[in-house]
C-alpha cells in the first residue's frame, strides 16, 4: 500500500490517498455554535491536505456541549453555516465527515448553566467535572433522536458522511464503560446492555442513511479502545463492541488514541500493540483509520505496511497542511513543526486558538 493510493469504503465511495485530517477543537464558532468564516477558513487551508477531513465535534444538543467556541449541529438554523464548512472542506476534491457527539457527564455545568446528563449520577475522575444527572429511559430515547436529526442536516449540508463520537470518555462511551454507567436497567449492567446505546445508534443511523442517501454518505465510529478508570473499558469490551458495530453496516472505525503503537494501558505486562488486536478483530472487514504521533514518511510506511489501511494527522497537518504536497516532493525537510509569528497568517488559525494555544505549538 502507498500513502498515495485510493482506498475504498464499503458503499463505494472512496478516498483519493490514505492520509486523514484527525478531529481538531480550534475554538473558532461563533455564539450559539454557528460556522464561524474562521471555522470555513481553517479547512478551506487544509482542504489538500489529506484524501479524507474530519471536523472538530459538533455538538447535537446544547446540553451536549463540552467545550467552549465550538460548533453545534442542534438546529436547523445551523445548517447553513455548516453547508459552507462543508463546501470549504470539499473545495479541492476531498471527503468530508462531520464529527458528531454529546458530552454528557464531561460537559462543564458552568458552560451550559445546568447539570450534565450521563448513564449514572457518577462524576468523571478527571477534567471540569460535577456529578451528572442520570437521563431517563425516555431522555434516552430523545438522545438518540437527537443524533438521528444531526445526521439529517449533516446530510443537507451537503458533508459525505458522519462519524459519531463514542471515543474520549464522552456519552457514547459513557454507555460502554462500567465505570459511568451504573444502570441495572436495559442499557446498563451487562456489556450486552452497555453496548446497546452505540449498537442501537448505529442500527437507527444505519436505517436512515440507507433510506435517504444510499452509496453517498459514510458512517464513521471513533472509539478509545480502553480506560484507565477502575473499573472501566477493556480492550475485550471495544473488541466486542468492533463486532457488532461491523454487523450493523459500520462504514469505518476511527480509533483514538496517544500513540499507534502504544501497548494496553491496562494491562502493563503485554507488549503487543493494541492497534494490531484491533487490526486482526477487524480483520478488512470495513476500513480502520490509525492515529498517534505519525508525523513522517517512515511513520506512514511502517503503519501502512502493518496492514492499516488509512491513518490520521492532526497536530501536523494544523502546522503544515501541505505536509502531503511537501511529501509528494520529497521536500520533507521544509515541512513546518511549530508556530511563529512568519507563517500564523498563512495557516489560517482561528485568534482565538492562537491566543489560547500558541504558546503549546511554539518553538522549544
């Protein structure tokens, strides 16, 4: 495989390389989660710069929001500008997938005003966090509508696909993990009950797709295979739950995690990379989209060569979108690694961003 071939996806569609632009939150919307021309601006720059892009996470509810400055896909009245974020992704050719997601016990109460929602009233064990009101079954019924709605605009808004956020301990994890959900009802307890609000989503997001855009819209899932929490997430459970996502018509699975390589947070004895149990579980059945700390030629090489098949760039491509360009020329030693004062204009970062995280990208 070459870093430069097609891939296809299962409905037919297809990437033009095999690089992605990873989900980046560059706080950049405007009140109310409305694009921003910031928001459009960051991806038109970065529009070449990977066969397929993936948005920050656009929020489906207002009390889903976990982060501030960022977009929502709530309303009706958002479509319009997620239409022109969708247009500037797209402007050179290249898929776009809008990143949806709720936050749910990892929203902080202070941004929305309110308590949270998760599962179970279990507060996280690390970010702004409170303890979270626990959703009724029916709370849980309109959560799940609520994704199904943001598919629709997605749809309208002319993006080529979703991809549903149940990585990052937010509320689609939140489901999956022992440790926030509690529940001794049909969506908790068992890992069976655990998964069936992923499972559930995916079977209703599944329907509608198949129903109103057949063969011409993706639907992606990003998962962290496991938690640190006690007790949490395995890698056991994200296998499980692999496979019964692939059975209910999965087009990718996008895996979120520090590094590609990295071995079982877990299970500190074991060696072998997770990605590659992940890999073997998946065994081609749909595409698995790598990440973590690939930066170069040689990194894409090896992860290629190891039988996974699309990789994603984030922290690199916001400091260099013509990393794929510069590449292609063998001119890897001009690719830039860190901010500075010369090239802030030409990358096209949102103020806000470089106020706030400037300083992180700088030069050592």
């Amino acid at each position: 495989m070459q870093l430069e071939s097609s891939y296809p996806f299962p409905n037919g569609m297809r990437t033009n390389n095999r690089l992605v632009l990873a989900p980046l939150t560059i706080s950049a919307s405007l009140a109310g989660g409305i694009v921003s021309d910031e928001d459009a601006a960051f991806y038109r720059r970065r529009a070449g710069s990977a066969g397929l892009l993936i948005t920050g996470s656009a929020y489906v509810h207002p009390l889903g929001q976990a982060y501030a400055d960022s977009f929502s896909v709530a309303d009706d009245d958002k479509i319009p500008g997620l239409a022109k974020l969708a247009e500037a992704m797209k402007s050179q050719g290249n898929l776009a997938i809008l990143q949806i997601y709720h936050g749910g016990r990892m929203v902080p109460a202070t941004l929305i005003e309110s308590q949270p929602v998760a599962p179970s009233a279990v507060a996280a064990e690390h970010g702004e966090v409170t303890v979270p009101k626990s959703l009724s079954n029916t709370q849980i019924e309109e959560l799940l509508q609520d994704f199904l709605a943001a598919i629709r605009r997605a749809m309208v808004a002319g993006f080529d696909g979703v991809e549903l956020h149940g990585a990052n301990t937010y509320l689609i994890q939140q489901f999956l993990s022992p440790h926030s959900n509690r529940r001794q009802d049909k969506w908790g307890g068992t890992l069976n009950n655990r998964m069936r609000f992923a499972k559930t989503l995916v079977k209703r997001a599944r329907q509608l797709i198949d129903q109103e855009s057949p063969n011409s819209f993706l639907l992606g899932y990003r998962f962290s295979p496991e938690e640190i929490e006690v007790p949490g997430i395995e890698l056991k459970d994200s296998l499980a739950l692999i496979d019964q996502l692939i059975r209910l018509g999965i087009d990718y699975l996008h895996v979120s995690m520090d590094h590609l390589w990295q071995s079982s947070l877990r299970k500190t004895e074991e060696n072998t990379p997770v990605i590659l149990a992940i890999r073997d579980k998946i065994n081609g059945r749909v595409p698995l989209i790598g990440v973590g700390k690939v930066r170069n030629a040689e990194d894409y090489k090896e992860a290629l060569k190891s039988g996974i098949p699309l990789l994603s760039m984030g922290t690199s491509l916001l400091l260099e979108p013509d990393w794929l360009e510069l590449y292609r020329s063998k001119a890897e030693s001009e690719i830039r690694t860190y901010l500075d004062e010369e090239n802030l204009a030409d990358l096209a970062l949102p103020q806000n961003f470089v106020r706030d995280y400037g300083s992180y990208y700088s030069k050592p």
